[in-house]
C-alpha cells in the first residue's frame, strides 16, 4: 500500500462506505444537539456563486406523529401520488431499468414479499410515511425557481447530512416518496407555496434486527462509470 491509497480506518470513508438507506429504526431519541451538528457540517456543501439554496425542517415529536398519521391515511385510502417535479426518467430503458427491479425485488426478496403480494408491496411502501419508524425526519427543500444547477448544489447538501450523520453513528434514509403527498407536508409544516419540496430524510439509529436493514444493494465496478484519459508512454502529458 501506498501514501495515496486510502486507510482502511479512515474515518471519512468508512463514513460514506457505511451509508445505507436504513428501512427499520430504534425508536430512541436522536439528541437535538448532534442534528445541529450535522446541518452545521453539511451547510460547507458546495453551491454555485455560495447562494446556498436549501432550507430544512426538522421534524420530530407530536408533529412528526400527526404528519405520519395523515400520510399513511392518504396512503390507505389510495389518494393519488404525485410529486412537484419528475424524479424518474419519462421513459425507462437499459442499464437502469435492470437496476431499479433488481433493487425493487432484491427489498422485497428480502422481506418474503413475493411478485403476486400487492397487499406486502402496499404494506411495505406505506412504511415510507411512518418514515421507517425513525423518530426524527428532515425535509429539505429550495425555491420554486431555481433551476438544475442549484438542484445538484442541494443533493451535495443532502448527501453531507447522510455522511456527517454517519460519523455520529446514526443513520439515515433519503426518501423521495415523501414528496409523493405535497399538499399534505405543507399543512403540516407551513412551507410556503415558493418552496419545492424536494425529500425527506429520515434519521435515527438503525434497528440491527429489522429484516430490511440485511438488504444491501449492489454497485456497479468503477471501470463500468469511469475513463481515465491519460497520455500514452511517450506522449506528452
């Protein structure tokens, strides 16, 4: 090994190397001090020109009980799901549809649920708005006007959170299905109609014995995303 090779016990990796989307937590409080910790790490994400785009509600106790409830009731009763923006390409097509049905099934293989259960699959996406039982959620959001360099300069920002409440040792799980009932987060907590919202995070620490928490999903090898372009012996650099 190498200077440059990166430590097996480097704190900064091992902290994005543990990331997962946690799908079962503790019920047990996550200190208000280690969230402001977190939001003060994650605010030296990069944004173009540093006009710092993001806003984030915190949501924990009586108020994240009675929005849980309101989602879920909307979730039963079959309202219609939509999102302010599109997340998801119009039209899918390869390598990233066999990705999403391999994560898809490999979740629900995980948990017993089989391709002919609606009810479990119905069961399990519920699972998203009791916010996986974690007993704090952020909701980030950002102006309705900005446009998509400003939402890359918000996903570095989301990702910091997740990293930096790793090295905490909690846990997170980033939730676009949250965005699925707008109206209903924004009665809830007051954003304004100029906020988009544009995810949920669900935070707390992880329940080790949750079935779901033994799914991993995979990743691709980095010669699959990555060229290298460098000069050949002889070529000048």
């Amino acid at each position: 090994m190498n200077n440059r090779d990166p430590l097996p016990d480097n704190e900064t990796l091992q902290a994005i190397l543990s990331r997962k989307s946690v799908r079962g937590f503790l019920s047990d409080p996550v200190d208000p001090g280690d969230i402001r910790r977190i939001l003060h790490a994650a605010a030296r994400a990069p944004s173009g020109s540093n006009i710092q785009p993001w806003k984030v509600h915190v949501v924990s106790g009586a108020i994240r009980d009675r929005l849980s409830q309101a989602l879920l009731q909307a979730h039963e009763r079959g309202e219609p799901e939509h999102r302010e923006y599109q997340y998801y390409p119009v039209k899918w097509r390869e390598p990233y549809l066999a990705r999403r049905r391999e994560t898809g099934w490999s979740l629900y293989n995980t948990l017993g649920i089989t391709r002919d259960d609606k009810a479990g699959m119905k069961r399990q996406h519920g699972r998203n708005f009791a916010f996986f039982d974690a007993p704090v959620v952020l909701f980030i959001t950002l102006d309705n006007d900005m446009e998509t360099g400003t939402w890359m300069d918000t996903g570095m920002f989301i990702q910091s959170i997740m990293i930096a409440a790793r090295s905490l040792g909690l846990h997170t799980c980033p939730q676009a299905a949250l965005c699925n009932y707008p109206d209903i987060v924004r009665q809830h907590l007051k954003i304004a109609d100029d906020q988009i919202i544009a995810c949920g995070i669900s935070l707390g620490y992880e329940d080790v014995s949750h079935p779901a928490n033994q799914f991993s999903t995979s990743r691709i090898g980095i010669d699959e995303f990555t060229v290298f372009h460098t000069a050949l012996d002889g070529e000048a650099s």
